[in-house]
C-alpha cells in the first residue's frame, strides 16, 4: 500500500494537465452604433471586424471578433480606427451619369474630404464578455462597451441618444 500512494500521486499529477482549463481571452462579436450625422465608412477594434455605419445607425449588425479578456480588469483598452464621411449625402445630388468620367472624378474629390482616426479607448466594465459595443460620438469621441446586455437595455453602461449634435465647442480629450 505504502508503495502504491508515491505511483497514485504521479498519476494523478500527470491526469491533471490532461484537464481542459478555461481560456482566459475570447473572441466576441463587434457591432458599432454612430450617434452622429456623418456616416461611418469602415471601423475596427484592435484591427479586427468594421463593417460600415450610417448616420445614425447601426446596431443589430455584428461582425467577427475582438479578442478580450474574458474577465474585465482594470485599464482595460482597445484601439478603435475608423473611416468617417463627413458629408455621407452629397452625392445623392449629382447629376453626372452614375460611373462616368464626371461622377468618378466628384467622387475622388469627395472622398478626400474623409477623414481617418484612432483612439485608444478605455473597455467600460463588464461580468461577462458579451457584444463589443463601439459608440461613434460627436467631436470624434468613442466609447466601447463589450458585456452581454444590449446598447438600448438600461443596462447598458451608455445611455447616449441615437441622434446627437456636434456641440459648439469640442472636448480637446
């Protein structure tokens, strides 16, 4: 008996690391909602997902994944980059023939009106992983959120309105 309890330890030391354990990082959905009148043409989350976003629009869309910790932690962040059309629009007004020489020429020239940006943004807290949620706010600012409860749920750790307007003056951080 006494032989046997050194060999049993073995073993159960050797049957341990055969145990699954639970990943620390997961991969979760990321949906975009953009609270402004500009349009969103493209976005990421640390360089992953990004589909585009109307003015005032999105939600219920969601694209393949960010990678986050499964547990919340203090100073979590994630970089946001995103594509913005300022005047989304202006081209429902031309009157060049769709795709012509005229119409690609105003396009090239409207499309050096957007405008390109990142930030590093703060993760709001979370008890489970759930939906990144990326809100697109006026004065270039963005929140994200990515726990399990919807952006319209109160809940939710942002209660923005769907529409907001550009405040005279901007936040300079």
């Amino acid at each position: 008996m006494k032989r046997c309890l050194p060999v049993a330890l073995v073993v159960c030391q050797l049957l341990q690391g055969c145990v699954e354990s639970r990943p620390t990082m997961l991969g979760a959905p990321i949906e975009g909602i953009n609270h402004t009148s500009a349009a969103i043409n493209r976005f990421s989350v640390n360089r992953n997902g990004g589909h585009n976003i109307g003015p005032y629009g999105g939600g219920g869309t969601q694209v393949c994944c960010a990678v986050l910790p499964r547990q919340w932690r203090e100073g979590l962040t994630v970089v946001v980059e995103w594509e913005k059309d300022p005047l989304p629009h202006d081209y429902g007004n031309w009157l060049e023939p769709l795709f012509s020489d005229a119409w690609s020429a105003r396009m090239k020239a409207h499309q050096s009106k957007y405008t390109r940006h990142s930030a590093v943004v703060e993760v709001a807290p979370y008890q489970e992983l759930g939906v990144v949620t990326v809100h697109f706010l006026p004065c270039d600012q963005v929140k994200v959120a990515a726990g399990t409860t919807y952006a319209w749920l109160a809940e939710h750790p942002y209660q923005y309105p769907r529409r907001m307007e550009v405040p005279s003056i901007c936040p300079t951080s």
